[in-house]
C-alpha cells in the first residue's frame, strides 16, 4: 500500500494541526484543499485543489494515497451529500483507507443535530466496504471561550449536565498516529475525550480563575435558546445545530469520559486548565 497520506481540511484548526504532526513526522502527504493560497507550506507536503462536491477533482487528488483523512465539512445544509461525494470520489480513486472525524454520541436521533450528519457519513463509509477508522470527538476544548457572550456569560441549555471536552491538539495527535499505520486500527471507533467531565458552571468557574476575568453560565430553556440567537439572523439548520450542542450536554449524551486519546498516544489528554494557559 502506498505511505502517501491524504489530508483534507489542512487550512482549518484540526486539519492544519494533523498536517503539521505529519511534517514533523516526516512522512510524505498531500493537502487536498479548496484554497491553494491559504494552505500551509510543509516540508514533503504537496498541495491538491479539489472541493467535496467535485468528485472528479476530488478524485484526482487522492490518486495515489494509501490513506485519506477526511475532516467533516464545515456546517453546512446538505453536509451529508459532501461527504457522500467525497467517500464515493476516494473509492473510485483506490484509497483502501479512510479516517473520519465524527462526534461523540453520533446517531441517527442524537440531540446535536449536526452529529445526525455524522452517523449519517459513518454509514454510507462502512457501506462502501473501504477500510475506516472513526475518530468521535467530544465537543472542542480550545472552542469553549467561543461560547462566551460579550457580557461574560456562557447561555444555552445544558443544565447540570456533564461533558468531558477534548483538546484539538490530542485529537490531532489521535490521527497523526493512526494516519501512519492504519491497518492497526481498522475498523475502529474512538471517543475521543478530555480527562474529566465538567459542567457548564464548572467551566466558567475555571476560564475565571485561568484568565482573572468574570465568566458565568446561564442556563436558557430551548425556547430561550433559540431566542436569544435569532439577532444573528443565521439559517434555521445553523442555529438549531448551535442550541443542539448545548441541549445534549444536558440531556447526558456527552456525558462520558475515556482513555482513547492516551490509548493511542501514550500521553493523557490535555485538561482546560492546561489549554487556556498555553
């Protein structure tokens, strides 16, 4: 089987994070990327233009590689179509392999909307009969202080419910792991998680003792929730995916931590503690 590895999303903050690792690794990849300019110049890194929805690009791209890594697509309506087309283009184009980022609890009914598209993907891949891996991670450390207003209030409704969320950087050190020798991990699905499990408050407690400014968590009813999003006047699929997130934290679907991140890497994952200070 070909060493070359096939890296999508390289311009975004997991995709560029798994590229980096590979450089430093020193094995060969190619970006495959819808903006040649903004991706990232590495050492033994080749650079393809090619979006999901254009599987003959898309194809072209991946000719050759022993091994695609395939970031979700950014938010999007009809986000379970992208992905179709470009696990159908990397079958037709020969890769064996294919490594997905998912999201923890992904289902078919799951609270978070957006982890329907999820398992959707997960599907159609196993399907195809290709060789996977399925990376399923929790809701994004280094994201957290997204959440928090302007006024320093973390708003949505997660109730008392507890997450355990994960660093981008283990679950870059995850694929770059996996990336290099695949068929150890066929067939796999990891829950990729932080190493403790927190709450909403728990949260805001420790990003105001880390950054010695006022953050506090406001718990919403799903009516408010969506209330008090309407005056980005965004598509009614891009909020519901917003408030989502935070209703499954509350109804428990989150509400679990495990040992994959060291299982693979032999390090433990990072905590908040540590990726707001670094």
């Amino acid at each position: 089987m070909s060493d070359l590895i096939a890296v999508t999303g390289a311009t975004g903050g997991l995709g560029g994070r798994i590229a980096r690792r590979l450089a430093q690794a020193g094995v060969r990849q190619r970006l495959v990327v819808r903006d040649p300019s903004r991706a990232p110049l590495l050492d033994g890194a080749e650079i393809a233009q090619a979006p999901y929805e254009d599987p003959a690009a898309f194809a072209a791209a991946l000719d050759g590689a022993g091994v695609l890594m395939l970031i979700s697509a950014t938010e999007h309506p009809d986000r379970v179509a992208l992905h179709t087309a470009a696990v159908d283009a990397a079958v037709a184009a020969g890769v064996p392999r294919i490594v997905y980022t998912s999201f923890l609890g992904a289902g078919p009914e799951c609270t978070f909307t957006f982890g329907r598209d999820h398992w959707h993907t997960e599907r159609h891949i196993e399907e195809t009969g290709v060789g996977f891996t399925f990376l399923r991670d929790s809701l994004y450390l280094d994201f957290l202080e997204n959440m928090i207003g302007d006024d320093g209030v973390i708003r949505g409704p997660a109730g008392d419910g507890r997450f355990a969320p994960v660093a981008r950087a283990d679950v870059a050190a995850v694929a770059a792991t996996i990336l290099q020798d695949p068929a150890d991990h066929q067939g796999v699905t990891y829950d990729l998680t932080g190493p403790e499990l927190l709450t909403m408050p728990e949260i805001a407690r420790v990003i105001s003792e880390t950054r010695g400014t006022s953050v506090t968590f406001e718990n919403e009813t799903l009516e408010e929730a969506y209330a008090s999003r309407a005056r980005y006047e965004a598509p009614d699929w891009a909020v519901a995916g917003w408030v989502t997130s935070y209703a499954a934290v509350g109804a428990g679907e989150l509400d679990v931590v495990t040992d994959h991140v060291e299982k693979v890497t032999g390090h433990p994952p990072l905590s908040l503690a540590q990726v707001l200070r670094a």
